[in-house]
C-alpha cells in the first residue's frame, strides 16, 4: 500500500498544515526557529530530525554554556597528547610507542528504568560502537551503576536485569569487565544510573574520524536492518523527567519510544569487520549510529566535511513493513555503522563486509554543495543545512541559583551524632559497616562479568583500577578507574567534583600507573531546575579546575539530565574516568595483601576528624549534612608519583585507596581479598573512631616487603611524606586485630560483607 509522503513541495505548498512539534519534545520557539531557517514549514522527516537533534541527549542545549570552560582551562601542554578531543564520538590519547587509546562514559539511565536488560546491554554496546568508530579495537568495558535503596521492590525488579544486560552484551563481545562501582540510595529510586564505559586501542596512524569529505564519495550503511525499535529511543527518553502519580510514584513518560534491542553477536561481527575495513585502509569517515540514529549519523558526517550529502532512503534495508522516512531516520536500531567509502574502494569495501556476512548498502553520496538532502519513494523529503541539525541547536543559559537549602544542609554537621566509643561499639560498627548495602562487596554483580576474557587482563577483581596489556612484547599497559560521591556533590558540588577525580586518579596510581587523561559522564536533575544547574555548573567548575592543576586533559563525556521524578532529581552524580599508563604490567600493584608474614602496613597521608558526609553518617545515622572531606590536588599528584617509584622499585606488594569507609575498609578489603590476618596497631594519641572510619581524602594504604622498611621510610622521609606504620600482615592468625580495642575472625569479617547482597537478591548466579 503506497502512503502519502509528506515532501519538501509539500511543506511548501502547505504552510499552515499543523505539526505534532510539541509531542515530539520541541518548544514552540524551537519549532519557530526552524520554520525560520528553511524558510517554510519542516516536512514530517525534517521535524523528526530536527526534533531528536535537538533534544537535550543529544545537542547538550542546557550544558552547552558551562561545558566550554573544559576548554578554557585546557592548556596547550595538555592537549599536547590528545589526538581527538571533545565533540569526537571518544577521546583519543597518545600514550606511547606509536600507541593510542581511546575512552569514554556514557549514560543509558532512562532506558534501563524502563527495559533493565535491554536498556542497560545497548547502553555497553553504543558505547562500543563509539570506540569502535574511531578506528579502535575496543579492549575492555567498565560500569558505574547507581540504583535506589537495596531493599526495594524496584530495585528488585531492575538491577538484576541491568547487571545481566552489562554482563550479557559486555560477555558475548568478549571485552572483559575490569570494574566499576554499584551504589543504592534513595534518590536513584526509579531514576536508575546506568553508566558504561569502554577503551579501545590501535596504532596512532589508525585513527579516524567522523566527517564526509570527497564530492562523489560513497555513504554505505552497514551492519543490522533498520527497524521499529528504539524510535527516538535515548534522544527523547533521556529529555525528559519521570512523572508522579497521585501517590508520589514515578510513572513512565508520556512520549515512550520503544527501547533499543541488542544483539552483541551482531556486534561482535561488526567490530571484525570494521577492523579489516580500517586495516584495508577502505574508510574515509566514519560514524556509529546510536542516539538519533540516521538523522544524526547524516547530518553530523555532513556537517564535519567539506561539502553536501544526498541520501536515498529507499535503499536502507528494513526489517518492518510501511516505515515512514520519519521512522527510518529516528530508529536507533542496535549494531549499524555508516561508511564515506571513496568509489574505487565500494567493491573492496563490499567484499570485506561479505567475508563477515555484514550487511552493506549504498545509500547515497556527498555532494558538492552544503545541502543534506534526503529522497524517500521518488520525493526529497529532507532539505536542510547539516549544522542547523547536528550543531547549531539552540543553547540555553538556563536560571542558576544556589538551593535555598545548602546552607543548612551545610551545617547540619555530624558533630552532634553518637559516635563508638568503646572497642565492643567499635567492633560492631565494623561488621555493620562491611555488611551494610554501601560497602559490601559486590562479587554478586561482579562475577556475572568475564573479567579475563582475551587474556590481557592484569588487575579487575578487588582492584582499585583495572590494569590491561597492551603489548605483549613490551608488557605496555593502561589502567583505569571511574568514581563518583553524589553525597559529597550534593553537600558541595564543586569539591564532590574535585573529590571523585582524586578517588579515580588515586585508583589509577595505586595500580603503579600514571594517570594521563579524563573522561567524564554528569548526571544530573532537571536543567529546568535553577537548583540543578547550579550543582551542574559548580561540578563542572570544580572537574575542570582540578583537571587543571593536576595538568591532565579531559578528552570528552557526556551530559545525562532529567534524572528526576516529579520535583525530586537525583544526588548529583559527575561520574569521572581516568586513563593511566603503565610501562611494564609485570609491576603493577594489587590491592591484596599477600601470605607473606610480617609485611609492615603503612597508611601514607593525613587522617583529619572528616565524618560529614561519610558512610558512617549514612549507615549508622542515615545522616547527610555538613561539608565533604578537603581535597589537595597537588598532594595527589605528589602520592601518585611515589607510588609509581615504590612500584618500579620493588618497595611494595600492595596498595589500596582509602575512600568510602575510610581506613577499616580499605584493611578490610586487602585482608579479605589476600586471605589474610593483619594486626592493626593504631598511634597512641589517635582518635580509634577517627582513624577507623574517616573518609579523609589522599590517603592509601601500602604493603613493605619484609627488608625493604627502611629504605622506605628513609624515601618517605626525604621528600616529607606523612606516613604511619599501621598493621602488620599475620597470614595464619585468621584474624582481624585492632590492638587494644577488638578482634575479629576474618570468616566471621568475610560473612559479613560477602553474604548481603545474595540474601538480598537470591542466590549467587555464580
């Protein structure tokens, strides 16, 4: 049955026909602005191109005005390394040895509220596509994943399908999971976080980049047909808030795409195919199509080259009946790819595609004009300047205002909660502390993730930051962390900012590495929120400020917004990720404390009375208040360089961060995960409370060989860094000591913090 195709001659003919504008998310001044540039009304496909556009996912309207001040504190030094930066699909650092590495995080958190498995598989597998598209074979994948309270029937209902969607894409890949971090708090009730990142890595020469170029050249579309699903998918789930019912539930959007489907052994055979295409050196440009689809995969390799596009929409292959050309361009079906193909290569290109039974199709040409035209069943039915649709959206500097609440919140210190006192209260702090849903162990989650997969794999299970080889002959590697505090950022959002870049660069050089380079994916309320954009640009001041002084780049992010039910937005949540590279993997530094007996314990740092905020406040007293932990940017960059000498020399077995929990944690973890007792011997004027569970920052503990204290003590001395002896590894006495105030038997510790979350979900899959 042939339809009416809605045409450019059309929309002339008919200025006046009324448009569903605002049903597709556009404000009437939006809708008005583009009648303004074409200089008539849009046809069906124009507005739908337009509409996902320019929707908050995808065109960072709202973040725009805040986002360049990356820019403005980015020094030439800083870049001197990058060779793609922000507005790339992922960034790409040079680290050495004629190799690159490219990473970023993104968000797929609405999506997965909605379909958990689905939302949160092609949310791993977009993110793949996007490394995969700048000429990288994508090596690893990580997941920073937030829910609401642990015992909730929502929560029930979605973290079991997030975990197996990440697990089940990220597993039929063959990329290892080499970390993360899960979080349960009230406020990701129904406004899950759903955030993967991906590292990709290839030769220097092997990049490339998004854009057609070459009047004449080729576009092809490969990889799956097209399809119903995932219509406007992320582009409009992630632009708007949940709503409330009358009870205060969240409830579903009134606009409900369908959510993307994944195949990730589609995928799997995508990226082979990409890999020979590039080594066959057949690609001009190139883009992966996620959010937006089509409409953003044409008109942003359009609006990157040097000239037009002429699409025909006839020949993209389908695999539902009667789709308009609206439906085609906004699909955001999983595992497509779209190729600018010289013409003396389409023959080899088609060959590469046949060999890995990719399906491939012409779809049309770059032009010599500056025009993105689109021809559906015999009509031009898209007429437009690609940059009005991919990069000159509206920006909006949104109302910002500090919450009229801050200030009290602000001093709503912990100072006025009971605190342990005695070593029995201190000991029963612990184990509720290690069991509580904030810091128990999340092997539950974890071992449904194939951490070792492809055998590069140095460091993923009870590690800070995951380590993987690069180089076989040379050992090269690359280490990598992501961190986030939304109660620090909610307290103080500039230095919650600053406090999840320390945590991920300190993950990072715990591991041996250095840290090189930033990605970054903010989560955040509502942009129509003066409150939100407030915390939004303060986070944003406080990432880039810290960047600065610690002289790293960030090389791109994304921007998720709208995480709110009703009136009520998330913990602000500026999820950061740091790149590390280490010269030799044969010398990074596990988080376990080995069997060796004797090992000296050292805490490097300074250990201040800083509980507001803390996780202690949390699960002791369900307290957030009062100001997060100071954070000194230039002594984290001083511990990251000691840590690296310590490792080159030999100076230490293990190291572990001190974060969430403080100093009893982090012994914890090491002591359980090297299945091993430790004495811990505390200074005699310390605060036991204090020392066991403030959350300081700049802070790690480190394992000394037996033999090595002195000329480590000797090195710490010289260069005046604070450091204590604290514990002692005691491989055979199956215990937890803190001298003077209690002792635990480490299986009674393991009990506690391995048991909570399969009582809490069921049995260990595993």
């Amino acid at each position: 049955m042939t339809t009416h195709v809605d045409s450019v001659s059309h929309a002339t003919d008919t200025p006046d026909l009324g448009q569903p504008w605002a049903e597709l998310g556009l404000k009437e001044d939006e809708y008005t602005r583009i009648r303004e540039i074409l200089g008539r009304r849009p046809t069906d496909a124009e507005l739908a191109m337009y509409s996902v556009m320019w929707s908050e996912h995808c065109s960072y309207k709202s973040s725009k005005v805040h986002l360049r001040y990356f820019g403005e504190t980015t020094t030439d030094e800083m870049r001197s390394t990058m060779l793609a930066g922000i507005g790339e699909n992922a960034g790409v650092v040079d680290i050495g040895d004629g190799w690159a590495v490219t990473f970023k995080v993104e968000s797929h958190n609405h999506p997965s509220y909605i379909e958990p498995y689905q939302g949160a598989a092609t949310g791993v597998g977009g993110i793949v596509r996007d490394i995969m598209a700048m000429g990288a074979r994508p090596v690893a994948v990580m997941d920073q994943l937030r829910f609401g309270a642990a015992d909730a029937d929502d929560t029930h209902r979605v973290l079991p399908g997030v975990v197996a969607g990440v697990g089940g894409y990220g597993n039929c890949l063959g990329l290892p999971n080499i970390g993360g971090e899960t979080v349960f708090d009230e406020s990701y009730a129904a406004n899950p976080l759903v955030n993967a990142l991906c590292a990709g890595v290839m030769r220097v020469e092997d990049l490339h980049l998004a854009f057609a170029s070459g009047t004449g050249n080729r576009i092809i579309l490969f990889g799956a047909r097209t399809g119903l699903d995932g219509i406007g998918g992320v582009s409009v789930l992630a632009s708007e808030t949940f709503e409330e019912d009358e009870h205060g539930a969240p409830v579903k959007p009134r606009k409900l795409p369908s959510v993307q489907v994944g195949d990730p052994f589609a995928e799997k055979v995508l990226i082979e195919c990409c890999l020979d295409l590039y080594r066959d050196k057949l690609v001009v440009g190139i883009q992966d199509l996620g959010g937006a689809g089509l409409a953003c995969a044409t008109s942003e390799l359009a609006a990157a080259g040097d000239g037009g596009m002429h699409v025909v929409l006839d020949n993209v292959p389908l695999r539902a009946e009667g789709m308009t050309a609206a439906e085609i361009l906004s699909s955001e079906s999983q595992e497509r790819m779209c190729a600018v193909v010289a013409p003396e290569n389409v023959d080899a290109f088609m060959e590469v595609c046949r060999r890995w039974d990719v399906l491939a199709t012409d779809i049309g040409e770059v032009t010599d004009g500056d025009r993105l035209t689109i021809e559906f069943r015999g009509r031009t039915v898209v007429d437009v300047p690609p940059r009005t649709v991919a990069h000159d959206g509206p920006v909006y500097e949104r109302p910002l205002e500090r919450p009229a609440d801050q200030d009290a919140l602000q001093a709503d210190t912990t100072t006025a909660l009971t605190r342990p006192s005695t070593g029995e209260e201190l000991r029963r702090t612990l184990l509720d502390m290690v069991a509580s849903p904030a810091l128990c162990s999340r092997k539950f989650i974890t071992e449904q993730y194939d951490r070792y997969v492809r055998g590069n794999t140095v460091l993923a299970e009870n590690a800070d930051g995951g380590v993987l080889r690069i180089d076989e002959e040379s050992g090269r590697g690359i280490a990598l962390s992501t961190d986030a505090s939304g109660r620090y950022t909610r307290l103080d959002p500039y230095t919650g900012a600053r406090l999840a870049l320390a945590e991920a660069y300190r993950n990072v050089a715990v591991t041996g590495a250095t840290p090189v380079a930033v990605t970054n994916c903010l989560n955040f309320g509502s942009p129509e929120d003066p409150g939100v954009m407030w915390q939004f640009r303060e986070a944003v001041h406080g990432l880039a400020d810290g960047c600065a002084e610690l002289g790293i780049p960030v090389t791109g992010g994304n921007v998720s917004f709208y995480n709110q039910t009703g009136s009520t937005p998330i913990l602000p949540t500026p999820v950061v990720g740091v790149l590390g590279v280490i010269d030799d993997v044969a010398r990074r530094t596990p988080t376990a404390f080995g069997d060796t007996p004797g090992e000296s314990v050292y805490l490097l740092g300074e250990t201040r009375d800083e509980l507001d905020g803390s996780i202690w406040a949390q699960v002791a007293h369900d307290h957030l208040g009062g100001m997060p932990p100071t954070v000194d940017l230039k002594w984290e960059a001083t511990l990251a360089r000691i840590l690296a000498t310590c490792s080159k020399d030999g100076l230490i077995t293990g190291a572990h961060d001190l974060s969430e929990g403080g100093l009893a944690q982090a012994l914890v973890e090491s002591a359980l995960a090297g299945e091993c007792g430790l004495r811990v011997v505390l200074p005699a004027d310390a605060d036991p409370f204090v020392w066991l569970f403030s959350e300081s920052a700049g802070r790690v503990i480190v394992s000394v060989p037996r033999g090595e204290e002195i000329r480590f003590q000797q090195m710490l001395t010289a260069q005046d860094i604070p450091h204590t002896r604290i514990a002692v590894t005691d491989p055979d006495s199956g215990t937890f000591e803190v001298q003077g105030q209690f002792t635990l038997a480490t299986e009674e510790l393991r009990a506690a913090h391995e048991g909570t979350l399969p009582a809490l979900f069921g049995v260990d899959p595993v």
